[in-house]
C-alpha cells in the first residue's frame, strides 16, 4: 500500500503542476456532452495521472477516460478511481478552490485516497493503511514523496462546541439540503461554511467544519478520494439512500445523496 499510496502522491504532484501551467495562460473552455466544461488542463492532468497508475497494473475509472460498461467492470476486486481536476468551474473561476482527486477501491470500498490542491500545495492523504489521514503543504524545493509522508501532519475531526458548522452554500442551497439544516437548526446554532471541490470533505476531516451534506449529484470520482480521507480521520460517509457507507464501482458511477460527519 505505501508502494501506491506513493505512486498516487507522485501522480497528483506532476498532475498539479501541468494543471498550473493551463492555469496562467488564457485558457479555451470546452463543453462536454452533459454540458459540463473541459479545459486543457483537465486533459494534461488526466494523461499524467494515467501514466503513473497504468505501472500499477489496476484499472482506472476516470472523468476524462472512456467509461466502461459495468460489465467490463464488474469482476474488478480493485481500481483507482480519478478525477484529474475536481472543480474545472472553481478553475476557470481562478479562485483556487480546485484538487486532483485519486483513490485506490477495494471491493468497493475507498482504501487509500490523495487530494491535492494546486494553488495553495495543499496535499491531503490517507496513511498507515487507511487508518490516518495526513496533511502537508508542499514545499517548493524539491521534496522526496518519502520525506513528504515523513513529515506530514495527522488531521482529524474536531467537536462541536458553539455552532455546528456545516459545508455549503447559502445562496445555492436546493430544498433537501435547507430542510437538513432546519433540522439541525432546531437544537443548535448553525454556521455555514463554503468551500468548492473535494476540499469540502476535507474541512470535515480537519476539523474545519462538522457534517457536510450533499443533496445534490455528484460522481463516483468526486467523492472516493474525499471519502476516503475522511473514513481514515474517522468521518463517515453515508448513503442516504441505503443508509451505509457509500459504494463505489457501482453498475452506475453516478452517486446517491450522502452526508459526511463525525461517527
């Protein structure tokens, strides 16, 4: 697992990087199919991820790869699961708010998960086989992958004291996720806390905030890595449709609503 969980780290560096290079120039936006954007540096991210993880021998599931039929799928025990730049709107915002989102799946259950925040050096991962969850803010010299889970630091949830703080948005709320909120309201003073991206599973994993409720659609590949940071900070995600932990490598990739906070 550290072999990966190296493999991974040194994957979302390079990543990170090809995508700031697109960053600071004046990029072109495409339009895919469901209407979402596409810039080149999702394209450069997406290359150099693969180019890594293929050495590993596990199949990918990428935003920006081919899907695959669940019946191409279905006998895989594992996978990485990647999207090479989580939040291309936050990106074409140019307000930081952007990841490179990787996880390692095993029996549909995230194992091992990186996020990386390009503009900030920001790197989250799991360690110690998925049980803690670290962080780091690259250093600009050059820092071996060894030397950066060396002095990474553990991150966790924290406990609610005055307000429950929780992940979202004020003025893009849907009615599901106000009518979550009015429940909580009820007993506890609630302070809003907005963040783009996967880093909203890191605000719960770091104790920025407490719950973080997504009532809305989200893909498998915007959630694994996140997930996974979270279960090994001891955050559980959880199906609101099954009411347990979610699934990944599904016959579909597309996620049920879910909330993520402290077990």
């Amino acid at each position: 697992m550290q072999t990966l969980l190296a493999t991974a780290i040194k994957a979302a560096l390079e990543a990170g990087a090809e995508i700031l290079k697109v960053y600071e120039t004046n990029f072109n936006v495409e339009t895919k199919d469901d209407n979402s954007p596409l810039t080149q540096a999702d394209k450069n991210a997406n290359a150099v991820i693969n180019r890594y993880l293929k050495t590993t021998g596990i199949p990918i599931i990428s935003e920006e790869n081919r899907q695959l039929e669940f019946s191409e799928r279905k006998d895989w025990t594992r996978c990485w699961i990647v999207d090479p730049l989580d939040g291309t709107k936050e990106f074409i915002k140019r307000n930081g708010e952007f990841t490179v989102n990787i996880a390692l799946v095993d029996n549909g259950k995230p194992v091992l998960g990186v996020i990386y925040v390009p503009v900030s050096k920001e790197l989250y991962f799991t360690a110690k086989d998925g049980n803690v969850s670290k962080k780091i803010v690259v250093s600009p010299e050059a820092i071996s992958v060894e030397e950066i889970i060396e002095k990474a630091v553990t991150i966790g949830p924290s406990a609610i004291t005055s307000a429950v703080k929780i992940v979202g948005s004020r003025s893009h709320l849907n009615e599901d996720t106000k009518n979550f909120i009015s429940e909580i309201e009820k007993g506890n003073k609630v302070e809003i806390v907005s963040k783009g991206s996967s880093l909203k599973f890191c605000l719960v994993a770091e104790g920025l905030a407490h719950i973080y409720p997504r009532y809305a659609p989200t893909m498998e590949w915007d959630t694994a890595a996140g997930h996974a940071i979270c279960n090994a900070a001891g955050v559980a995600v959880i199906d609101q449709t099954t009411g347990k932990p979610m699934q990944y490598n599904k016959p579909n990739l597309l996620n049920n609503y879910f909330v993520a906070k402290v077990q």
